[in-house]
C-alpha cells in the first residue's frame, strides 16, 4: 500500500534568518590615551570636592558628635587636704628641731649673713617668674549687663573682673570668678591677654562664699593660645604658717593682670561658717575682693581668695582670705555643674566641758540663716543636732561629711535636743535640702 503524506504529516523546518553581530572597532591608542586622562581628571576633581567638603563639615559634624560625648564627661576632681595631716607633719619637724641642733646653727649663719642688693634681685626675680608664670592663668572677666538711658536706647555696660582657670576638662576651660561677676549678667565675656575675647557660661554659683565657676569651650580657642594658658594648680592651705610669704594676682591693683607681695600675718583656726569651719588667712599684702584676688604660695599654687567679710576696725589695714582648702570640696560640686547642698546653720561641737555640764554630744546650733532649710523646718538657735539621716553626729565633721552626701531637694530626718525646764528633749525634724 502506498505511503500517504498528510499535512500533518509534513515535517516543518525551521526558517533561518541572518545573523549579524555588531564588532566594536578596536580603540585606538588617542583614545586609551583620551579616556585615561578623562578618568584621571574625573578622580581629581572628585577627590577635590570630598576634601573641602571634609574640611567645611568637619567642625559642624564635631560639634555634633561631641555633643553626645559630653553627656558622659569625666568629672571633675579636687583633691582634698587633712588638716591632722598637716599638723601631724609639723609635730615631726619640731620633734627633729629639737634633736638637731643644725636648724639653731642655720639659722644663726642666715642671719649673719650680709645680704646684698644681687641677693635681694635674685629674690624677687624668682618670685618674678612665679608671676608671670602664673599671669598666664589668669583671665578677664566681662560682665555685661543691657540698660536703657534717658531716651529708652540699649546701653551696654560691661565690669571687669579677674578670673582664674582652675582646670581644663571636657574641651572646656573652667574660671574661678567672683560672684559678682556673673550676678544678673546678661552676657558673659572672657578675654585674654592676647585680646582673644570668647563667650562664656555659669557652671555654677555659690553665693555664700560669694565665688562662682564660669566655663568657656576651647573649641574656639586657636591651638597656639590653647598652648599658653595654663591652669593654676589648688595648694594646702592648711601648710601655710605665720610668715610665710604670699603673692596676691588677679587683680589687687583693683586692674586685673596687677600683683602683689606680702607675708602671712596670723592665722585664725576654726572659724565658724554656715554649714561648717574654716580658717581666715590675714596678710599685709594689698588685695582687692571686688575685683578679684587670688592668693599664692611661693610655689604657685593658689591658696585663697580676698574676703572683705571678716574686716573690722580692728584688722582695716590687713587683707583677709578665706583659705582654699576648706572649699575644695564645694569647688569640685560646682566645677561639675552640680550646686552644694544648704542647711542653713552655724555650729560647734558640744566639747567635754559641755558635755560635763549635762549637754548631749553633737553640734551646738549658734545661728540659723533666714529662710533657710534649717529653719523652715524649725530648728532653733541652741539646739543641739545629734543624728542626720539616722548618722549619729558628734563633731562638725560628721555633719558636713553627710550634708555633702545628700543632694538639693532631699528630705533627711534630722534629730536634734532642745533644752527644757529640767532636761534636754529629743525632736525629729523633716529638713528639705537646698543648694548654696
């Protein structure tokens, strides 16, 4: 039977189409060459915009970046002095004198001695140099305040105070300044003595002891001044002794950047303040508290500042300063921005010949301030305070051991003994800290 090929049956083949395929013409050595330096010249100008968008966005990005970094500064620490420390120091020295009789014969040779004119120059240029090193610290203080005249026009008035750096941390500078200085300012200034002039801001004020701590960033402050200025080390003054020799800086002269030289005159010991003791520094060098001044040992270390407050008639052609060493521990509060706690009081130990007479151990209220936590929560003149925050306390120290523990709005349960008809009875007060 014959084979029979349907339609279907057909075999389809596939339709060929023509192929092409585009070559690239193979590039010339003018155009590698071309391309090349196109590219190159692309990377050089590319490379040029990142470098002065690095160098424009830089400070902007630092700025920024720092500023989170700064919420976990490092703190700002003091160290303390130990007064027994000091006195037990002494007690050494004089026991060593009396079995050395080489201090008498040292003595006796130095004031033998002709002294002459190159001596006395030498002298004072070594305490020459201790200024001028020192001056390198020392700060002016603007405080300017905006009033209005007769026609209702803005005026600037602006006072001058010295300051000193105590410390650089944190990419700022921190200046010790009277309180005056930054009281109702409405801007504040710090110049230096090459005229670089910046803002400044209050870390913190105390107005008892009528000081305060203003901070300027370095971030304005060109690398070579960053260089120069120097911040002036804290000293013990609780080593300081009657005849020692001072140098007064900041501003004496009642002109900031003025100096001065004298001598320790006396020492008072255990003098009463509010909320603790301290001792007064009298010297016959001249000072000026309303401007400024700062005293320092022969070492260059400040150990004081100028008071006014403890002049009387009696001592009017002495200057007064409140030794450094029993402020420290307020310092460091306000150098980290964190304000003292108040009580509000003044007091003394209950010593053995009162405790002898019947008067419980602990801290003899003299006087307290008005309107202050002490005395809104009603402790008296006379009382006697025994426990704070369930501490007993019976020397001063422990009462400002805890009054440094305790923070500006806390709440501490504060016992004291009020003298009665026949004995002394014991009344718990709430006392709501405050800050200095």
């Amino acid at each position: 039977m014959p084979d029979h090929n349907g339609p279907d049956d057909r075999k389809t083949e596939p339709r060929r189409f023509i192929n092409e395929k585009i070559v690239k013409q193979p590039m010339s050595k003018e155009d590698i060459l071309k391309r090349s330096l196109g590219l190159l010249a692309t990377a050089v100008i590319f490379g040029f915009v990142a470098a002065v968008t690095f160098v424009i966005s830089r400070p902007v990005a630092e700025r920024w970046f720092l500023r989170e970094a700064t919420t976990e500064a490092t703190p700002v620490t003091i160290p303390k002095d130990d007064p027994e420390a000091v006195s037990n120091e002494a007690e050494v020295v004089s026991s060593e004198a009396q079995t050395e009789p080489i201090e008498e014969i040292l003595k006796s040779a130095m004031e033998k001695y002709p002294f002459s004119m190159s001596d006395l120059n030498v002298l004072y240029g070594n305490m020459k140099t201790v200024v001028q090193k020192a001056d390198k610290g020392i700060v002016t203080v603007h405080s300017v305040k905006t009033q209005k005249d007769w026609f209702n026009n803005p005026v600037e008035n602006s006072g001058l105070y010295a300051g000193v750096i105590t410390a650089t941390a944190n990419q700022e500078l921190l200046i010790l300044t009277p309180e005056k200085a930054v009281e109702d300012a409405d801007a504040i200034r710090v110049a230096f003595t090459d005229g670089t002039e910046v803002q400044g801001t209050i870390k913190q004020t105390d107005k008892l002891s009528g000081m305060a701590i203003v901070s300027i960033s370095t971030e304005g402050l060109g690398r070579a001044l960053l260089e120069e200025v120097k911040a002036i080390e804290l000293g013990n003054s609780y080593s300081v002794k009657q005849g020692d020799l001072v140098i007064a800086i900041g501003g004496p002269a009642g002109m900031v950047h003025s100096s001065g030289y004298g001598f320790i005159s006396y020492i008072t010991k255990n003098v009463q303040v509010t909320d603790g003791m301290t001792r007064i520094l009298y010297s016959d060098v001249k000072g000026n508290a309303a401007t400024g001044t700062f005293l320092m040992n022969t070492s260059g270390q400040i150990i004081g500042w100028i008071t006014e407050e403890y002049k009387n008639d009696g001592n009017k052609d002495m200057t007064t300063a409140m030794a450094i060493s029993d402020y420290k521990n307020i310092l460091e509060k306000m150098s980290n921005g964190v304000a003292y706690p108040y009580f509000g009081m003044k007091g003394q130990e209950v010593s053995a010949a009162m405790n002898s007479s019947g008067m419980p151990l602990g801290v003899y209220v003299v006087e307290v301030n008005a309107d202050s936590p002490a005395y809104n929560a009603g402790i008296q003149s006379g009382d006697i305070i025994t426990s704070m925050g369930g501490k007993t306390i019976v020397t001063m120290k422990d009462f400002q051991i805890l009054l440094e523990k305790s923070s500006t709005g806390q709440v501490i349960p504060v016992t004291v003994s009020r003298s009665g008809r026949e004995e002394f009875k014991k009344i718990q007060f709430q006392v709501t800290i405050g800050a200095r």
